[in-house]
C-alpha cells in the first residue's frame, strides 16, 4: 500500500482547528482510496517561540526535509509575538529554503457560496512568485531612531527565479483554458518589472498555444472584480500576488474558502499546503473557524502526491457540502459541523 509521510504545523490560533479538521477528512479519503498518510505533528508556533525563543528548531528545516509534505495551519499571535517576527521564523524560511517558488492559490466561488460580485462564472488560478522579488529579505535600517534614519528594501528578481515561475505559468495555462495574464508594473518599475515583461515576451514563443496578455497590478486588481471571469491563469511577483489573491479570496466569498499551495516543483524538496488566512486571534477557541480553506488544501496535497483521484473526492465532497448551505455563512455551522458534513458527504 502507498504511504506518504506528513508534517503537521498547526502553528496558532484557528490554526489547530483547520488542521485538525483537514487531517480528520484526508485520513477518511485515504482509508477509502487505499492508501496511508502518517502524520507526524510538530508544536511550532509562538507559544513555541516564548518557550524556547525560536519560531522552530535550529534543525527544524532539516527535519522537515524528510517529509513527503507539510500541512501548514497558520501562524502569528501578534499580542505576543510581533508578526515580522513569527513570520520570518516559520512559515517564509520553509517556503525558501524548500524553493516552493511557486504558490497556487485558485479563486472561484464553490456551489452555495455568495461573493460579494454580481459575477458568479470565474475560474482563476493565482501563481505567486515565492521566493524571491519584494520579500526576498535584502535590506536594512541605519541611523536607527535619529532624524536621520533611512530604511531600504530591495526587491531582487533573477532571471532563473522570474523564467520558472513564467514557465510554470504557462505550463498551468496549458492545461486549463490556455489564457496567461502575466502582471507587472512596468509603466512605473522600470528595472525588475521591464526584466518581467521581456522575458514573458521570450517565453511565449515557447507556448504558441498559450494567448500572453501583460496587464498593469493596478488594471489587473480592477479586472478582478469587474470582470474576473475574463481572466484564467494570473502570475505574478511576491508582493504583487499576495495582494491579488487577497481580492481573489474577497470575491470567492472571503478567507475561509482561499486555499493554498506552495510547491516546490522539481520536488526536491517537500512541498506545503496552508489555507490562506492567519490565524485569526478574534475567534480562535470559538471553534467557528471555517475550515473548508485548509481543506481544500489538503485536497490540493493529494494531487501533488499522485493521489488524483482522491483529491477529486475531496473536492467534491467539499462541493456537495456548500452546495446544502453548510459552511457558507459566517459562524453559523461549527468548525467540527462543516468537518462531519465533508466527512459524510465522502461516505
Ligand atoms: C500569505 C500571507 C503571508 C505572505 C504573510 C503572513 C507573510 O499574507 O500567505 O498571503 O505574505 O506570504
Ligand atoms: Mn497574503
């Protein structure tokens, strides 16, 4: 019988709900489908940092390594650890140091869910650039505290790092509805951005059967909301792409239906799946949380394992729960109600 080894991090707050939740539902698929999934649960999370003074271990990475993939819950209690902080010691050290340069977040409303757009018809896949560009981490503070201060942050784009992200794009356009719009701003960054565009414009003769359009960030935000079903495939920068996805999860109905994939597609390194919301400190322990976001990640980490057709399961379970009203209005049905329902709905 297959069997893949899993890392759990719930990390904080709702993190743990969502977590456990996805885990209860992937374990039921996994029983079904024939095949095994060890999970192996590791504390780390700001908790973890006021006892020990670190977000993870030293050989945290190194630990990790070993997986076949991580199931990531959300990180950050900002009361008591300042978010640069928890951020930069978790959850953006395992995205770099496992080249998970490409994050995949797709934005279409599931049955029974109500977003806030007169549209309804859109189908978008986001891939955010995750390795390198605005939050590559270059940077410093002089002078600190004196009227003389200066902070700066370099946004670092190279060439391999901007060429796999447009290739991977492509190669998802392929295989959707062959659509790529590749975001920029190179009306105003005329350095890094301009870099973007050119060698959007080299790899499209790669994909003659993929249609390149190059949109603007702002013009791209717009199009998002006022025709969002005109767009497919969407890649863009770090900073560009987190901003875009957090409309794109505005117009699927709001946080809790965001999934999320980081992935490292030369697999050599494990890949992570994580909802796309925080932690959310204001209901954590309420056991309110929507879980369908990490759900629908997991249901993302069955693909990446080969576990297609369990991973269609997942979604469609998913579906026929939102589509009989559970899980599609916030706080009415329990983390544990939604769960049970996706759960029936595989049985
Ligand atoms: C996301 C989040 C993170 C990011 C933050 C918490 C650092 O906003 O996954 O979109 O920007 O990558
Ligand atoms: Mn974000």
């Amino acid at each position: 019988m297959k069997s893949y080894s899993i890392a759990l991090i719930p990390g904080d707050g709702i993190g743990r709900d969502v977590t456990d939740a996805t885990w209860t539902v992937l374990e039921t698929v996994a029983k079904q489908s024939g095949f095994v999934l060890t999970g192996t649960e590791f504390p780390w999370s700001c908790r973890f940092f006021k006892e020990t003074g670190r977000m993870m271990p030293e050989d945290g990475i190194e630990t990790l390594h070993g997986f076949n993939a991580i199931l990531f819950g959300a990180v950050g209690w900002p009361a008591e650890v300042p978010d640069f902080v928890s951020l930069h010691g978790l959850l953006l050290p395992i995205r770099k140091a496992f080249v998970q340069y490409a994050n995949i977040r797709p934005h279409r409303l599931l049955p029974g869910v109500t977003g806030p757009l007169r549209a309804e018809n859109f189908d978008i896949l986001c891939i955010r650039e995750n390795t390198e560009g605005e939050y590559s981490g270059a940077g410093g503070r002089v002078h600190q505290g004196t009227l003389d201060e200066v902070a700066v942050e370099t946004s670092i784009f190279t060439r391999a790092g901007v060429e796999r992200i447009l290739r991977f794009g492509f190669e998802q356009a392929r295989t959707r509805r062959g659509k790529l719009a590749s975001v920029t701003k190179s009306n105003a960054q005329k350095y890094s951005m301009v870099f973007w565009d050119e060698i959007t414009r080299k790899l499209s003769a790669d994909y003659p059967d993929v249609d390149v359009t190059t949109y603007h960030v702002d013009a791209l935000a717009a199009r998002m909301i006022m025709a969002p079903q005109s767009l497919d495939v969407v890649v863009a920068s770090n900073l560009f792409g987190d901003i875009l996805t957090d409309i794109g999860a505005a117009i699927q109905g709001g946080l809790g239906y965001a999934a999320s994939a980081n992935i490292n597609p030369d697999r050599s390194a494990p890949s992570m799946f994580e909802p796309v919301h925080g932690s959310a400190p204001d209901i954590a322990h309420l056991g309110i949380a929507n879980p369908i976001a990490a759900i629908w990640s997991g249901a993302m980490m069955l693909d990446h394992l080969g576990e297609t057709a369990a991973a269609g399961r997942v979604m469609k379970a998913i579906e026929a729960t939102t589509a009989r009203g559970i899980g599609t209005t916030a706080g009415k049905d329990s983390t544990d109600a939604i769960t049970a329902a996706v759960v029936a709905a595989l049985n």
